[in-house]
C-alpha cells in the first residue's frame, strides 16, 4: 500500500496543471456544499434558539381554530372569545404552573415631549417568568385581580432610553395612546424576535391593553407548564377544559413550543439538504473532470501498465493504482475546498454580522469523506479499462 500510495502521488505530481484543475473542480464544489450548508445550519441554530429564548415548556392558545393553515382568528370570528377567565380556569389544572393572557398591539408612547409608536403587551406580573424576562430596574405591578386594570407600565430598554436617555425613569409618567400610566419598571435586554425589537416595547396589565385596543378578547393565553414530560398530557387537559367552557366546541388553536420546534427543525433541514443538493452539481462536475483525466491518463500510460503487468504486476495492483490515484486528487481537491468553505463563512461573518453561519465537525468529516467516494467512483471505470489490458498489445503500442 505504501508502494501504491508512491506511486500515485508521483503520477498526480508528474501532471501538475492538469492536475490542479480536476482538483479545482471537486474543491469549488466542496467548498459550495460547506458554505451552503453552514449559512442553512447557522439559521436553524439561529432560529431554535429564538423560539427557545422564551422556555421550551410552552403552549400558546389563540382564538380561532387553524385546521389547514394561515393565522388563527384572521378570518372570521370565533363563537366563544378567549377571555381572562379562561385564563384563570387554566392556571388550576394539574401541571399547569402559569397560565397568562395576553393582548397587544401598537400604539404612540410619549414623554418629555418625545414619542415612539411601539408594541403594547398586555400581561399579567407573571410575564418575567412566562417569558423568561428579567426586571433590570423596579419590578412588574403588584398581584391582584386581573379583571381590575392599574395604571402600571414597564418599558423595555430601548424605550426607555428614547424617551428618558441615561436619566432615572422609574416614578415618571408616560402617556400611552393618550392614557396616562406610571413607570415601574425596566427591563432588561432582550433581543430581537424575528425582527421585532422586543427591547422597543412596553407592558401594562392586560386589561388596560385591550381598553387601549378597545379588544373584546384577548389575543393568546401562554401556558407554562413544569416539565416537558407533561407535554401532551397538559395540552389534552387545555383542549378538554376550553372545550368544555365554549359549549363543547374548539373554537381556538392550541400549539405547544415543542411541537413548533419540531416542525421548524424539519423544515430547515430540507432547506439545508436541499442547497446541499443544489451546491452538489459543481462535484458533479468535478468527478467528471476526474474521470476524463483518470481515461487520459490511462492511454497515456499504456506501455506503463504492460512494463508493470510484464514485471509481475497483478491486475488487482494496476486497478488499485489507478483508483488511488484518482482518490488522492479527489481528496487533495475536497481537503482545499473544505479550507476554501469555512474561509468563506467567516470572511461572510465578519462582511455581514446579523448572518447566522455555523459549520458543524460532522459537516467537514462528511464533506471529506464525499471528496474521497467521488474519487473513487471517478476513478473505477479507468481502473477497470487499466487493469483490463494485455500485457503483450500494451508493451507493443510502445
């Protein structure tokens, strides 16, 4: 084998122009397939961990039932509204630790003669740990009665330094769509959450939002539930129970965050398996240059192969020959190209910030691992036609 591996690299080295270009053709297309798939993995990571920045142990009601597809409740009405007492309803089931609702909209947020038109969420004080929200400065309204509305709000980050900058805003007075509501509190940085700043928003209690909004129901109850063994259990007993108080019919829509998780994780993988496949063709096209230069190279070398038969060479060895040979370029070639990818992805990185890249080990050890089968099958066909000839008419074309 050592012998073999010799010999091969020195053919390869003997030849390098042409050798240098069938392996530019399995490099461009490695490297197609690791810049591809590493802006489609980087994406999906990016996007799981969007959803997931809110807890995993997560189930959203929305009013309107969705039995193929579109957003709930956009077409049409519902016969029963989701209200706050539903909400109560569902924080005493078993399993169920917070049941929230929720109303939001957009509205104008003025203070110090400054104003920002910003989303209002309409929660309860159990939205830190419904959301996963931590209270940078102050806190969220006292418990009581969330039929009672108060004139409470927390702004988001953002928010606040618009309308205050680096001054204390804590005991000021912002006007939301005209209503008059003191602060209490801050949060701390969120983030973006499929490009909504969550950090330019503020919170009052939900029923205050659906005053402002003039909402006969709410738009979503969230319901965090305490592990994620209870998941399907928690969401038969929310059907069952809304079921029940809407006169016996589900008139509402209920997605677990698992469930999302899991349907968005198999679409990205399709997305990424599938410019995986686009990028795919250029090593198409590289085992074709492989398998052209591997057919030259074996009427090149015809009196090669008959001195090798002549001298004892077995048609095995002169096969494995010519197939190393053609997966040393093929491998040389995929090696450079997974270099030439993960130097794209992060030249990309460092050109656009916000561009989610990611380049798991696994996708380089296959990446190679390809490079090397490619070879191989570019290769079998001029090994077969080497290993075929006659010793005798191969020393007499000399």
């Amino acid at each position: 084998m050592r012998d073999l591996i010799r010999l091969a690299f020195g053919a390869v080295l003997s030849h390098r122009l042409r050798s240098a270009l069938s392996m530019l053709g399995i490099g461009i297309g490695i490297a197609s397939v690791i810049l591809l798939t590493s802006i489609g993995e980087g994406t999906r990571r990016y996007m799981v961990g969007m959803f997931t920045q809110f807890g995993t142990n997560l189930i959203g009601v929305n009013p309107g039932k969705s039995k193929t597809s579109g957003i709930p409740g956009v077409f049409g009405g519902t016969t029963h509204k989701l209200t706050i007492d539903d909400a109560l309803a569902l924080a005493r089931l078993a399993g169920i630790e917070e049941a929230m609702p929720v109303a939001f909209g957009s509205a104008r947020v003025e203070s110090n003669g400054r104003g920002r038109n910003v989303f209002i969420y309409g929660v309860t004080p159990e939205a830190p740990k419904v959301w996963k929200y931590v209270v940078r400065q102050g806190s969220f309204w006292p418990e009581s009665d969330p039929h009672r509305g108060s004139q409470f709000t927390v702004l988001g980050p953002k928010l606040k330094r618009e309308l205050f900058g680096e001054a204390n805003a804590l005991g000021q007075f912002v006007r939301i769509a005209g209503a008059r509501f003191r602060v209490i509190g801050v949060m701390a940085p969120k983030g973006q959450f499929l490009g909504f700043d969550i950090d330019d928003s503020a919170y009052v209690p939900v029923v205050s939002a659906m005053k402002i909004f003039n909402l006969g129901e709410l738009n979503e109850i969230d319901i965090v539930y305490a592990h994620a063994g209870l998941a399907g259990q928690v969401e038969r007993e929310v059907r069952s129970l809304l079921t029940e108080r809407h006169g016996g019919e589900e008139d509402f829509t209920v997605t677990t965050q698992s469930a999302m998780l899991a349907v968005f994780d198999n679409v990205m993988n399709i997305v990424t398996a599938s410019v995986g496949a686009i990028a795919s063709i250029s090593l198409l096209v590289g085992a074709i240059g492989i398998l052209t230069m591997m057919w030259i190279a074996v009427g090149e070398r015809t009196a090669e192969i008959g001195l090798a038969r002549a001298i004892g060479a077995t048609r095995r060895q002169i096969h494995l020959l010519f197939l190393v040979e053609a997966a040393a370029l093929a491998t040389a070639g995929g090696t450079l190209g997974v270099l030439a990818g993960m130097g794209l992805a992060a030249l990309l990185r460092l050109a656009v910030p916000g561009l989610p890249v990611h380049t798991p080990l696994l996708f380089v050890l296959v990446a190679v691992a390809v490079s090397v089968g490619t070879g191989l099958l570019s290769g079998l066909l001029p090994a077969r036609r080497a290993a075929a000839m006659d010793p005798i008419e191969a020393l007499r074309a000399e």
